[in-house]
C-alpha cells in the first residue's frame, strides 16, 4: 500500500486550504448567524475549478482524481461546511450522474456550465414521505408522449434557491415500484417551478437548503437521463459517490475542529501550566487524532476503489458511518477543551459542533449506511 499522495493531489490540496483561510474564513461567522449563502465564495471556487473536479476536461472539468476531491473537501470543510456541501452535491450528485449516463447532448448543454461553476446544480430526491425510503416517491412525472408533465414537492434541497440546473427524481408508473421512477433534469426558469421557503437548520445554515415545488412543468422527454424507469438506479448508484463526498465533509469537519482545540490547548494554562500538559486534555487529543486518522484512511479507501474502477458501495457507506460519527465525537471534545469559551460563537468550535451534526442524516442516514454494509457483506 501507498500513503503517499502525489504532487498534483498535494497541490490540490494546499489550494483548498489556501482559499479556505483567505476567502472563507472571513464572514464565516456572519454566514451562519445571518444564514446568508455564500455566493461570492462559491463562484470563486467555481473559478478554481472546485464545482467540477472530477470531470472530464472536454466538458470544463478539472479532469481530477477522487482522492484529490476528497482532499479539497477534506480541507474546505476545516473551515465552512455550508460552502462545501455546495461543493460535494455539484460535484458528487449533479455532475458526476451527468457525465456518467447522460447523453452528449445534456453534457453540453447542461454539464458543461455545471463544471465550470457558471451554473450550481441541485439534486432532488427527498420529499415529505420519502426521506430514507426513497422508492415512496409522491412526485409524479406523467408521459404525455414528447414530455413529462411533473408535479410534487421535494424536501431539504442543498442549493435550492441559487441553482439553475435540477435533477428530479420521479414516478412515471406506480405499478412498476422502484423500476417506474425517472431522473429528469428540470431547469429553473421552466413555467411551473416554485422555490418553498428556505429552512432553519441547526447547522450548516449558510448553504442554501428550500423544499421546491413543481405544478404542471412541461420537462421535455430528452431531459429524461437513462431509459424509461432508470431513475431510481441513477439515485442509488449517485449516492453511492456522493457519500464519499460528505464522508470528507465530516473528516474535515472533525479536523477542523480538532485543529483548533489543539492549538487552544497550548495556549490556555490551568493550575500554572497550558492544558495539554494536563493528562486528561493529553488523553482526549490522543483520541481525536487517533479518530481522525481512522476516519481519513476509510475516505481515501473509497475514493481510491471510485478512481480504480471497483465497487466501492461497502467502502463509500463505512467512509460516511464513521467519519460521521468521528466529526460528531470530535467536535464535542473540542467544546469541551475550550471550556466556557467553546460555547461562544466566535472560537468557531460551536459552529463546527451544529454543522457536524448533519452528516449523520443526509445522504443516507447512518442506519442506512449499515443497512448498505451489511448487504454488500453478505452478499
């Protein structure tokens, strides 16, 4: 085995640390207090090439390896959370999907602005009564023979208000169960499309999460990705990547978190000595940064299975369950390091606390990430 990382990879992954402390630590305290989307930030990621990484370069992508996105994510998420989940669902859910079984005349018209980041993308698949089961779709999309007539509600959508470009999911035939369901890409500006009202989220409150709503939208039959009833198989198959992505969300979450009470603990003195001279502060770093390692060696696993072409539905689900897991245990030993200051907003460690949270919950639960790992174990 090879744990060392390439220069391009380790390239990569200075530039998202770099622009993570210059451009994203600056008012991200304001962001999440005002839950205010950070827009200016995220064109400047699509500027970097951040939106697209993993795309081909014919499509104006970065044509990168998915170790290198999970290294960027790794690094963004140390700082911002809200501005990384962008990120992750562009890269992970929209643009990943696209290139891997759209049609070349989607991937122009539709991946290319993705990838370059003049477009966000959305992915829509949960709704009111389809969180965790998502064959229970209530969203229908009719065939009225050259197009789709689609009409529903979806839930929880990451970049709800500020995309252009959305993937729906869909029932087409409710007999047919998970084999009726299609993915239809839906633009904004199409008659019918409602954004709902944004939601107020414990964490993560500066990414831009809506329900949407979709009354009578004429989606014509070439915006369908796949055949007819592929579209649970395009959702399933999306995720599958994408956990990848919040698993290195919630890795640098955690090592953000981790970082800081680190460096606190060197400066803060108690009973005439800094803190982490004291052997319980000494104990609980140990473990953090024994946490952290585990969870970054399971996030690089799965992506290298995603880059040599193997399934890696076992290792994407284990990344995301324990990286989850470590991001929520780190965060609150951070506060607890900070002491009385870990519970004020502008030591950062509270907010990286409320943002990890969600890793547990979007993108298939934790149980379901079990429920995937014991299936691919007893196959």
């Amino acid at each position: 085995m090879n744990f060392e990382l390439t220069e391009e990879q380790l390239a990569v992954r200075d530039a998202a640390r770099d622009f993570a402390k210059n451009e994203l630590l600056a008012g991200v305290i304001e962001r999440d207090e005002k839950q205010q989307f950070p827009k200016e930030q995220v064109k400047m990621m699509g500027d970097l090439g951040f939106m697209g990484m993993m795309v081909d370069t014919q499509y104006n992508g970065g044509g990168m390896d998915t170790v290198s996105y999970v290294l960027a994510m790794e690094e963004l998420s140390k700082i911002d959370a809200s501005a990384s989940v962008c990120m992750s669902v562009n890269n992970s859910l929209v643009c990943w999907g696209l290139e891997k079984f759209g049609t070349e005349a989607q991937k122009e018209k539709y991946l290319k602005p993705l990838a370059s980041g003049e477009k966000i993308g959305a992915f829509c698949l949960s709704e009111p009564e389809a969180g965790s089961d998502a064959t229970s779709q209530k969203t229908t999309a009719e065939d009225k023979g050259e197009y789709y007539l689609l009409n529903g509600t979806k839930n929880w959508i990451t970049n709800g208000n500020s995309a252009s470009i959305y993937l729906v999911i869909a029932q087409t035939d409710r007999e047919k169960g998970h084999k009726g369901i299609n993915c239809l890409i839906v633009e904004r500006d199409m008659e019918g499309f409602v954004v709902g009202k944004k939601e107020d989220k414990l964490g993560i409150r500066g990414s831009d999460t809506h329900s949407l709503m979709f009354q009578d939208i004429k989606v014509p039959k070439e915006n369908r990705i796949g055949e007819d009833g592929f579209g649970f198989k395009f959702a399933m198959s999306t995720l599958n990547g994408g956990r990848i992505g919040i698993a290195a969300q919630a890795l640098g979450i955690a090592s953000g978190a981790y970082e800081l009470a680190l460096a606190y603990a060197k400066e803060r003195k108690a009973f005439g000595k800094p803190i982490c001279q004291h052997q319980a502060i000494q104990f609980k770093l140990a473990d953090m940064a024994t946490q952290i390692d585990a969870a970054r060696l399971l996030c690089l696993k799965a992506a290298r299975f995603k880059d040599l072409g193997r399934n890696f539905s076992k290792e994407s689900a284990m990344a995301k369950l324990y990286a989850s897991q470590v991001a929520m245990d780190v965060t609150i030993e951070a506060v607890q390091i900070h002491g009385g200051y870990g519970y004020v907003k502008e030591y950062h460690v509270e907010r990286l606390m409320r943002d990890a949270k969600i890793t547990q919950i979007y993108e298939g639960t934790s149980e379901i990430q079990k429920i995937v790992i014991s299936r691919e174990l007893l196959r």
